[in-house]
C-alpha cells in the first residue's frame, strides 16, 4: 500500500476493443484516490515515459485519455495485451507489457544515433543499395557459426511490398 494514498501498489488492465480511445482504472483504486484533482498521471515503461491527460466520469472512475493513444503505440498494444501498473506516488506509473501468451512484450533496444552517427549512414547505405521503399519489409536470419564468432554474418531477405 501506498502510505500517503492508502492505494493497493499494483493493479492490471487487459486491452479490449476500444482500448486506445480511453483506459478507465481499476474502481477500488478510483475510490481510494476520490481526494486527489490530478490533472495528469506519468506513465513509465521500457520503452519511455508519457504524461497522460487524467479524466474523471459522473460515477467518478478515473481514466487515461488525451496522451493514452500515445503511450499505447509507443508500446506496440494490441487487443488481448496486458499491463501491470505499479503505483509509485501520486499519479505516477511503471507499467509493464505482456503481450497475449502472457509474456512480457520484447522491445528492440533503443540506439541513440547522435552517439552512433556510422550506424546511420551504413543503414542509409543499405536503404538505398536494395532500393528499399515503404512497406518493403526486411529479414535478417544469423548464420548459426556467429555464435562462436567475433563476426556477426546474417542472410538478408527481402520481401517487395506491392507497387
């Protein structure tokens, strides 16, 4: 529990139909929070930190709205993913992502390419050598002797989108 909230630290939300226009909370941990006028919460997740627009409904149910649609593509939600928030204060959130298996969403890790400038012109290089264009999509397969190497050799296959 939260000391200053007295609100339970954890609850999940699963996305259904209709998910990215609003996600209303839990109404045990509405009521706990019926004090409180926030204007905003913080969400944060593996794949960044949002500041999400809070709206309160005539039963007053708290819900994510302006800013929701966001944090929901950020982290590539589907129907049927869930989350688990973690309360960490005020209105503020760790959310983790489990995708419909019940495992938790894998992310690619983020490269900040002012850090690594030769990784953007080399993908520039592979983007225009193949002639790629949008909806094209790429697939890289290891070879399995990289394991046991320095050098990293992957096939590259590349299926055309329609013209």
């Amino acid at each position: 529990m939260d000391e200053k909230y007295g609100v339970t630290r954890h609850f999940f939300k699963i996305m259904l139909p209709g998910f990215h226009d609003k996600l209303v909370l839990p109404p045990a941990f509405c009521r706990k929070l019926k004090e409180e006028k926030p204007k905003h919460a913080i969400l944060r997740s593996p794949r960044g930190t949002m500041k999400v627009n809070i709206c309160k409904n005539d039963k007053g149910l708290i819900y994510f709205k302006k800013g929701w649609k966001d944090f929901a593509d950020l982290n590539d939600l589907c129907i049927g993913d869930a989350i688990v928030f973690e309360h960490t204060g005020g209105l503020n959130f760790n959310a983790i992502v489990f995708d419909p298996s019940a495992c938790e969403k894998q992310f690619p890790e983020k490269v900040n390419l002012d850090e690594h400038p030769e990784d953007v012109e080399s993908w520039y290089k592979f983007y225009t050598s193949n002639k790629l264009k949008d909806g094209d999509v790429c697939t890289f397969e290891l070879h399995p002797h990289s394991r046991r190497s320095k050098t990293v050799v992957m096939d590259v296959h590349i299926n055309r989108s329609s013209p």
